[in-house]
C-alpha cells in the first residue's frame, strides 16, 4: 500500500485506502466504528468542509497499524487542515516537509545498490572490508598507513583488503599510491545468506568496545523490561523511526567520523 508521506491531504490518504479495500464490505463504514464516529459524519469529512479530530484520526492510524513516522505524519495532515492561523499552518507544513525529507534520505541510504552475487561471500566475510571502504570517504583518510592508524589494523591488512576491493570494482588506485572507493554505500538485502554474519561481526566489535573506556564509545544502553505485546510493537516502531531519522542525517553530513550503530530489540523469554 502507498505510504502515507506520498500524499499532501489527509482525505486523500482516506480514499486510497477505501479503494484498495474495495472488497471488504461495507470498509468505510468499518473506518466509522473504528474511529469512533458515524458513518455519514465520515461521508461528510471525505466529502465536505467538516474535519476529523485528531482523536478519530489516532484510532485510524491505530487500526491501520501505521508505523510510528506515518501516524505521526497523518495526525500533522490532520492538524494542517484544522488550524485556524497562519503561524501554525506555517509550523505543521514545515514538519511534514522535514518528515517527507526525511523518508527520502532514509529510503535512498536503504536502497543504495546491492553488491553481486559472485563477490558477496568475500565482502561480507569480515568487518574489515566494509570499515575500510567506508573510511575512504573521510577527508585525508585514503592512505593505507592513515586507514589503518584509523581502524588499528596492521597496514598489511589494510593493503591486502584494499586490493581485494579493486577486484570487486568497489575502489581504485590513484596518483602516489593513494585510494578512492568507487560506490559510497552498498546495500545488503535482509534476508541474505550473508546478513547474519555481518550482524554477528559488527556486535563482536560492539562487545570490545565495551572494555575500552574512552570517547569511542558514543552511547551504550542495555535495559531488560516487560511491556504489553501492544507496547512491544509501539517500541518497535520508535525503533525504526529511530534508525530512519538516524540515517536521514547521513546524506547531508560531511564525512569526519566512522561509526557503527547495532540496534536490537528481541524477545528474552519464548512465551
């Protein structure tokens, strides 16, 4: 289904979803019960000047399921299209503007090009490779000696993984024996045979980290708690809004720092 960030007025997200929904019976006269309303009341907001409150526009977003970013954007439609003055039209429409930019920057990071097939296995097969490609982009980092000051690796490695990178087409070698990486960032499909062990890689770098008490270590939080299941999805969701807000920012930031970010949120307990 469409997301909601592609629509500028919220009876239009409405109607898109009565019409995708045109074979369930009687599915607008669902969304009435669910938020809480008569149906010729929403026959009247689809079709009139009168307005959703913004409690009928949560109930629907609840009985959507949308995400935590699209509730919140559809509650800001709501709320642009019943402000009474100028200054907070002003404020929503920037928001919503922030929030569509938000979704763009995010989506274009998670739908950077996929590497081959054939050359996955080896790119994935160590932390090193990506950490090394990625430095590449920082200002004055594209020395093997400077790379490998920067990840602590022997300058060997480093020299090794730079000419294994040339023969997967992600780097080149330019004048005085410097390196550039040829693709900014390379993306890996979730539910690849390769995304475990990433995963796994990453975290075990995560784990040295904790025993090294210095300004490395940005931000590091661990809480065990019960919720409801209803909360565990809603954490879930902040969770990702989270991660697309973090990497939203990524685009537009200058290349200085190379960090690592491993969210979980897992079940403790099987019941």
């Amino acid at each position: 289904m469409p997301s909601v960030f592609k629509y500028s007025k919220y009876r239009d997200f409405i109607v898109s979803r009565i019409e995708q929904n045109k074979a369930v019976k009687g599915y607008q006269g669902i969304l009435a019960q669910k938020a809480g309303c008569q149906k010729s009341f929403l026959s009247q907001v689809l079709n009139s000047h009168v307005q959703l409150t913004l409690d009928q526009a949560a109930r629907l977003c609840q009985f959507w399921d949308l995400p935590y970013d699209e509730t919140e954007y559809f509650l800001d439609l709501v709320g642009y299209e019943r402000a009474s003055s100028k200054i907070l039209r002003s404020m929503l429409d920037q928001r919503m503007k922030n929030a569509r930019q938000r979704k763009e920057n995010a989506q274009k990071f998670f739908e950077s090009e996929s590497l081959p097939e054939e050359i996955r296995g080896a790119f994935y097969s160590s932390w090193h490779y990506s950490a090394v490609l990625a430095s590449l982009s920082i200002p004055d980092c594209n020395a093997p000696q400077k790379i490998a000051k920067k990840l602590k690796l022997p300058p060997s490695v480093i020299e090794k993984t730079l000419r294994a990178l040339e023969k997967m087409n992600l780097v080149k070698q330019i004048e005085d024996g410097l390196w550039v990486s040829t693709k900014a960032y390379v993306h890996l499909p979730k539910d690849s045979p390769y995304s475990k062990s990433i995963h796994l890689d990453w975290r075990m770098k995560a784990n040295e980290a904790i025993g090294q008490a210095n300004e490395a270590t940005l931000a590091r939080h661990t809480t065990l708690f019960t919720v409801s299941r209803k909360t565990a999805l809603e954490i879930q969701d902040l969770m990702i809004k989270m991660v697309d807000d973090t990497v939203a920012l990524i685009p537009e930031s200058p290349e200085e720092e190379l960090l690592c970010m491993c969210c979980d949120l897992f079940k403790v307990t099987d019941f």
